[in-house]
C-alpha cells in the first residue's frame, strides 16, 4: 500500500491540486483548518444577492481557470464582467475623475484622452510627451516599480496611477515591489523600446483571443468554483478538518503531518497554504527552507460588503468603482459596484457595493468592531460618491497577512526556494507567493505540482 499524499490547506491551489491528482488516478487527504473550503474565495447570498467576500473574479488573459472550469463541467457557469461600462475612477481633490481610455496601467496609449484628462498636471502631460523619445535601456538586477515609474512618468503618475492600481493586488507600495516580478511586461518595453508607450502602443493589449470580458467569474459566484471542485474530487479526496501543526522527514522518502494530536505518514505532502503558514510547519524538517519562505512578506486587507436600497440611492454607478490614491485616503483604498461590473449577481431593487482596506490602513483599522469599521467605510463612500443613505446590510471580510508581496530580488529568492525544495523530496510548494498572485497562477501551479507528484500502486 503506498502512503497518501497529503494536502495542507484547502483554498483553491490545494483544492485544485487534489483535483488534478484525481485526474491522473491519484488519492489525497486535504487537510483543512476551516470548516469551509474556499480559502480566500468565499460567496454570501444575501437578499437575492451574491456578495463575493474575497476574490469577486479573475483576469480572462489567464486561461487555467476557464480551462479548470471545462475539465470540471462548469464551463457554461462562466460569466464575463460587464466591459461595455468598465470605467474606473480615480479619486482627486476629493472628486471621482474617470481614468482616461486608452491607459494600460500608468501608460497612455490614447493622446487626446490623457492630454485632456483632469487626473494629470500639467508637468505629468509633459511628461508623457517626452517619454515617447526614451532610449532603450538594460537595467543591471531588479529595480522597484517607484525607479521604474518615476523614471518615466514622474511622482504623480506614481501616486495617482500606479499604487492606486496596484493596491487591490498588493497593497502597493511602489517602493518595494519588484518592477521585475511584479510588471516584466513593461521591463521588457524598457528594453526594447526605451519608451513605455511606444511598447504599449507596439504591444497587442493583453486581452483573450477573440475578444471577451477583460474578467471572468461565475454564475452564483465565485463559490461555484469551489463547489465544483468539492463535488469532483469527493469520490478521491478525503477531507480532513483539522490545523496541521507540523510536517516533518520521516526519512529520506517520507513525510508525517501533525494534526489533532495524530500523526499520519505521507510520501508527499502538498503545501497549499501562505508562505508565512508553511515556513511554521516546515520549521525542524527544514530550517533554511523554513527561513526563506517566512522571509516573504505579505500585506492584509479588509473587505466590506455593503446592499442599499436602490430607490433611495443617489449615485449613478456609470462604471466598475474607484480607486483612493495614498494622499486622498482616509480609510478605503478601493470599492467595486457590483451592479455595473457583474449586473447579474444583483437583486433588482439592491444596490451592492465592495469596499477595501489595504495597509496600511487595515492593519490600523483592525482593532476597529465591526460596526465601527463599516462606520468609517459608509464615510468614506458617502464622502466620494455623494449619497446620504445607510445600507440595508453590511459584513466585513478581514483577511490578515493575506496578499504577498513580491519585493525586488523576488525572484532571487524563489530560486533559492526552489534549490532548497530540491532538497526535500516529496515536499510540494503550491499558492500564490512564488509565480503569480491571482486564482488562474494558483490553478496553473496546482495542476504543474500535481503532474509532478508520481505515487507507486
Ligand atoms: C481581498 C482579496 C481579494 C482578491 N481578489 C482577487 C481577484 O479578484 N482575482 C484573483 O485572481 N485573485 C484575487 N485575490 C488573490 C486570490 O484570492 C488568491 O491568490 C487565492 O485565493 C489563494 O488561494 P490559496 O488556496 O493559495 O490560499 P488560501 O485561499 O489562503 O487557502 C489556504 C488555506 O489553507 C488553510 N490553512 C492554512 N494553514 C493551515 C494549517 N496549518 N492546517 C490546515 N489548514 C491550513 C487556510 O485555512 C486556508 O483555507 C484576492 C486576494 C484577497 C486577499
């Protein structure tokens, strides 16, 4: 009988792991903290609504979702956001300013929309001007996005572009994140073409072959996923609740997992968990690896999920939300409307919002109860889009450590990763800190790990 092949974590990388294991004849046991799976991705239905309490989608370019969703059945479920109204403002001097067409992240791509744009001084439209003449250039190492930016587009396309944009994903801090990692597309403009925009402009947009929304999810929510998932892998996967409390060697070719007070054996133990969590399991098998995977940094954010009554709403909602550059902040970085970006997931009659806290401000914030916080989020909202009314229902999301960062010398440091890991055979890295942050970099990372995981019958 072959030891099982255990799973830590059963968010949508460990979940997809086991899911792709079964494709190729492979039992696991998923061991999961909470009693729900999901990890991050976690659907409410509230009021004929469907509140997406961590990721509300994921980028279409990507396909390892779409392709997952085929493989599972569901691939009629897959709905696309709502592009024919994707505007997305950006806050300034207190007012929503609509980001110009055209901008491929801080990067015009249409003259006259960004020339007229109210977002930009009159020094940042010089400069877009004069960056069209850059000369090409190879930059020795990694170089944070702030050089990178700045060197192009100067300080206020930084503040009023770049971080904002960047927030929802990373917390962003331009400062630290790695141009490198974090934008490769436009380090390799830099080389190219000397100009950002002469790259953009020479760049096919990232954008799915034959057109299609710019973000997929799906009908019933993102938990459809899960769902899906849970159900497929029933007959394959066994599901244990419980905190795995270590992974350690049991010699050279296996593994044992500490979990309520039991210890099972394993010929390969999947961590599908975050960077700071594994580095805690992994603590006496491997100490360097241990050392080098709690070295990645992660930033926390808090979500808010908010229903109106539509009848006494006063705000149009003529686009997918706003962003709140550094200065203009007072508490939230970010709020989606729900009823633009995915029309289908409201009640008729119900206005959704989704509001974010990024750090700074949600670790300042998190002392903050519940009412307090969504007090300050209402204040916030009101404040920039001009209503007076309080919601109908409201429910905070809090998600600590949950985004990595990918600083400069990222890269670096996952190849040190990975030699180390060549070093515990058996021992599987899956999630979303070394090769991409979104759900379609955890599910393509799950199903490379799974391929690679080869159990003797
Ligand atoms: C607020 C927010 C919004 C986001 N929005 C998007 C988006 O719109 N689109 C997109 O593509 N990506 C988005 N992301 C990123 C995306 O959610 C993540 O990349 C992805 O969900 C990570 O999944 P995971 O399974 O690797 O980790 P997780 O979802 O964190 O799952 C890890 C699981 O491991 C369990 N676990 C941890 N330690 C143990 C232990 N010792 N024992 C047992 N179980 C354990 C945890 O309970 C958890 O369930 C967002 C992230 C955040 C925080």
């Amino acid at each position: 009988m072959p030891l099982p092949v255990f799973i830590v974590g059963g968010g949508i990388s460990g979940l997809a792991t086991a899911f792709y294991l079964k494709e190729r004849g492979i039992r696991s046991t998923l061991v999961e903290e909470s009693a729900r799976l999901g990890g991050l991705i976690l659907t409410d239905k509230v009021a004929g609504c469907e509140l997406e309490g961590g990721p509300d989608s994921f980028i279409a370019i990507k396909p390892a979702v779409a392709q997952l969703a085929g493989e599972l059945g569901i691939a009629h479920k897959l709905i696309g956001s709502n592009d024919s109204a994707r505007q997305i403002f950006i806050v300034r001097n207190g007012a929503l300013v609509p980001m110009p067409q055209g901008m491929q992240m801080m990067v015009p791509t249409k003259w006259r929309a960004a020339l007229e744009s109210n977002l930009f001084s009159p020094e940042t439209k010089h400069a877009f001007l004069r960056e069209r003449f850059s000369k090409p250039r190879q930059r020795s190492g990694d170089f944070s996005i702030r050089e990178l930016v700045v060197d192009h587009f100067g300080e206020e396309s930084l503040e009023y572009l770049t971080e904002p944009l960047l927030s929802g994903v990373y917390g962003g801090n331009a400062s630290a994140l790695s141009a490198r990692s974090v934008l490769p597309r436009f380090v390799e403009w830099e080389e190219q073409f000397g100009s950002l925009i002469r790259g953009a402009q020479k760049s096919t947009p990232a954008r799915k072959p034959g057109g299609g929304s710019f973000f997929q999810s799906f009908a019933g929510g993102m938990g459809t996923l899960v769902e899906a998932l849970s159900d497929a892998i029933a007959d394959s996967c066994t599901f244990l609740q419980a905190k795995v409390d270590f992974v350690n060697r049991d010699g050279m070719n296996a593994w044992n997992v500490g979990a309520n007070g039991q210890t099972f054996a394993a010929s390969h133990v999947v961590l599908a968990c975050a960077a700071h969590q594994s580095a805690r399991l992994i603590a006496q098998a491997d100490p360097t690896l241990s050392a080098l995977l709690g070295a990645i940094q992660y930033s926390s954010s808090t979500l808010v999920t908010l229903l109106f009554e539509q009848d006494q709403f006063t705000h149009a909602l003529n686009g997918f939300g706003f962003l709140v550059p550094q200065p203009e902040r007072h508490a939230i970085a970010a709020a989606t409307w729900i009823n633009t970006k995915f029309p289908s997931r409201v009640a008729p009659g119900k206005v959704a919002l989704r509001a974010f806290l990024v750090d700074p401000e949600a670790t300042q914030y998190d002392s903050l109860g519940d009412t307090q916080l969504v007090e300050l989020v209402c204040k916030d909202l009101k404040r920039f889009m001009g209503f007076a009314v309080e919601p109908s229902y409201s429910r905070v999301y809090r998600w600590p450590c949950s985004m990595p960062q990918y600083v400069v010398g990222h890269a670096k440091h996952c190849s040190q990763i990975a030699s180390q890991l060549e070093q515990n055979p058996g021992l599987h890295l899956v999630s979303n800190y070394l090769d991409g942050v979104g759900i379609p970099d955890c599910v393509r990372i799950a199903s490379v790990t799974a391929s690679k995981i080869n159990v003797l019958s």
